[in-house]
C-alpha cells in the first residue's frame, strides 16, 4: 500500500547531529542557545532532540506551541520569541518563564497578569540595532529598563537584539557592541545585573564561528540553522551541519507529454500572476497532489536533479520530468528538499502529513 502523500519526513536523528555540532559552538563561547521549534510547530520528535542534546531553552512565537512544550518538557525553561500580544499575556505567563518586549504597555500588562497567577516572569528588553523589526531605539531603553523595573512580579533578565530577519542586516560586532553599550547604560542607570544579552539568532553563527562575536555576548535563539543546516544570511550549508534532515514527498497523478507553452489567449492564472513560458517543444511532464495550499513551490527542490520545477495552484504541482534520472509512472513519489519558507508552509498545513523517520 502507498504511504500518503503529500507528507513531511522529518529524519531526527540527523537533526540531532547539527544540534550537537551548534550547541557545542554556543557553549564553547559560553552562551546558552534556546532552540527554537517554530518552523516544526513544535513537533514532539524536534523537542525530544532538543531535550536530549542538552538544549539550554525551548523557544517558540506561538502560545499553543510553548503549551505542548510545556506539557512534554516542564522542567525546561521556555521562551516566547514574538513580542507577546495584550490578548494573549495571561497565556504567556502560563507557558513561557522568558518572553521579548519593547513596551512599557506590554510589560504592565504582563505584570498584571503574572500578579494574578502568583508567577514571576522574566523578561528580555529588545533594543533594534538596525534591522527595524521589533526593539526599542537605543536612546529609548534605558528610560524603559527604569519604568520596567518598577514592575512587580517582573524580573529583567537582560537585554536582547534581533537581526537579519526583516531588513537583512547582517550581526557585526558593531551592531553587538551597540547591545552591550545598552545593557551597560541600563546597569548604571539601575544597578539591575541584566547578565543575559540574548545577540540573535541563526544569523548570528557566522560571526561567532569567525572568531567575531563579543564574549559579552551570552544567549543565542537558534531555529533555522539547527534544522536544515543552512547558513540563513546566503542560505549556503553552514559548515558542519547536514541539509537532509527533513523532505516533502508528494505523488504523480497525472504524467502527459505536452507543449510547453499554453495553447490560447492568457490572462492572469488563480493567483493573480501573468506567467511567463519557455518554449522547450513538448516535454514530458508530471502533475502532482500538492500545490500552494500546502507548501511554497518555489521553496521545493527536487532531489532528482533532473526534474524541474514549472510551477503550481492551489493543489496542483506541475514538474517538467523529461530529463529525470529515473523512469516515472503514475503513483510514483518525488521528494523534494525545502527551504525555510516551503518548510513552514508544510508544517502548517493540516493537508501534509508528518512522517517521523528514524536513522541515519
């Protein structure tokens, strides 16, 4: 019988090499590494190798994930990544013993809240060294460390950044300077320790594997770089790591030899796009149960270096096979290596299966 499709494989026994290979990284500069599952919804197999490998937090941006982490692992510290939202400040108090903020109006809530269920919270005060995304302006965070800290059943664990993720500002140890002269500032206007300064994330790991990252630096939210063992700033493999930790499997159902160009007037297809097509002659191609509801189709590469990609709908999949290394019939499976972004659309998708497969 055929397994369904389309499915996610998810190896976590390869994931767990590049575990071990980043967390020994971290640890030798003497930082900690939360990990961060939210590309895998929090899939128990991700979490029991981050558990097992020594991870020193689990990390996610969504409450609903942090609970099943919370349930599973309630031993180990959880984080919440995404600056929490006021209607959701009770629940993060629930699940999260860490989170992010950047304002005054947040934090009261959160205090409130963790007053109303007799917990202390520990925050991180993110201060935006460049990228623009969220954080508090340098020259802002030290009247908001003061006002935070008067704050009951809220502790300042220390000060965080966040790069590359929206404006592609790459960590130097400029921009990381610019956090430790902060936290500096914050110290003396407070007398707080504020020891954790949280530099990043993935992107992070260039400059610490170059010798560049300032010790001072101590705390690190490493997610992509774990499971696909990319380098997140050129998506090249990241030294050390294996890229083979997870793949979409979908079926043929349909395999025609057909012209390469649509016969007929066009206008825009289901997605509102004038497309453009090469005209190859008749190739043979094959049709696919998968398709944009369920997973990014420019994020998918075939491990069959022969196959193209054409492209999609919603639930279609549309490949050129001419040139495949393997003969093709119907019912056959092709896998695909996905990015980040195919990555989390299958995760999501409540259409796409999730396949544990164990070894190497």
């Amino acid at each position: 019988m055929n397994m369904y499709t389309p499915r996610l494989e998810i190896f976590p026994d390869r994931i767990a090499e590049n575990v071990r290979y980043i967390l020994g990284l971290c640890h030798e500069h003497g930082a900690q590494v939360a990990c961060v599952s939210k590309v895998l919804r929090a899939h128990p197999a991700i979490q029991k190798v981050f558990k097992e490998e020594g991870a020193d937090m689990l990390a996610d941006s969504r409450t609903e994930n942090l609970r099943l982490a919370a349930e599973t692992y309630p031993e180990m510290p959880r984080l919440m990544l995404r600056l929490p939202a006021l209607c959701e400040v009770e629940n993060v108090i629930r699940y999260a013993d860490y989170s992010l903020n950047s304002s005054l109006g947040t934090l009261e809530a959160l205090s409130q809240a963790a007053v109303g269920l007799n917990r202390t919270h520990k925050v991180i005060i993110m201060v935006d060294v460049g990228d623009l995304r969220e954080g508090v302006w340098p020259d802002r965070v030290v009247p908001l460390v003061e006002n935070a800290a008067r704050l009951p059943n809220i502790e300042i664990a220390g000060l965080g950044a966040n790069l590359a993720c929206y404006g592609g500002v790459i960590p130097t140890p400029e921009n990381m300077r610019t956090l430790i002269d902060c936290r500096d500032a914050c110290r003396q206007a407070t007398g707080l320790p504020l020891d954790m300064l949280s530099g990043g994330n993935s992107a992070n790991l260039p400059l610490l594997m170059e010798g560049g990252m300032p010790p001072e630096i101590n705390h690190f939210r490493i997610g992509e770089a774990i499971i696909l063992g990319r380098n997140v700033l050129d998506r090249s493999p990241l030294p050390g790591t294996r890229q083979d930790g997870l793949r979409v499997v979908a079926e043929i159902i349909e395999l025609e030899s057909k012209p390469s160009i649509p016969i007929g007037p066009r206008g825009q297809d289901a997605f509102g796009n004038q497309v453009e097509f090469e005209d190859r002659g008749v190739r043979k191609r094959a049709l696919l149960n998968m398709g944009r509801q369920d997973v990014d189709i420019e994020g998918l590469t075939p491990e069959d270096e022969g196959i193209i990609v054409l492209g999609g709908s919603s639930d279609h999949l549309v490949l050129d096979v001419s040139d495949a290394h393997q003969a093709l019939q119907l019912g056959d499976e092709v896998a695909f290596m996905p990015t980040y972004s195919a990555l989390l659309a299958a995760s999501t998708s409540p259409y796409v299966e999730k396949k544990v497969v164990h070894g190497l």
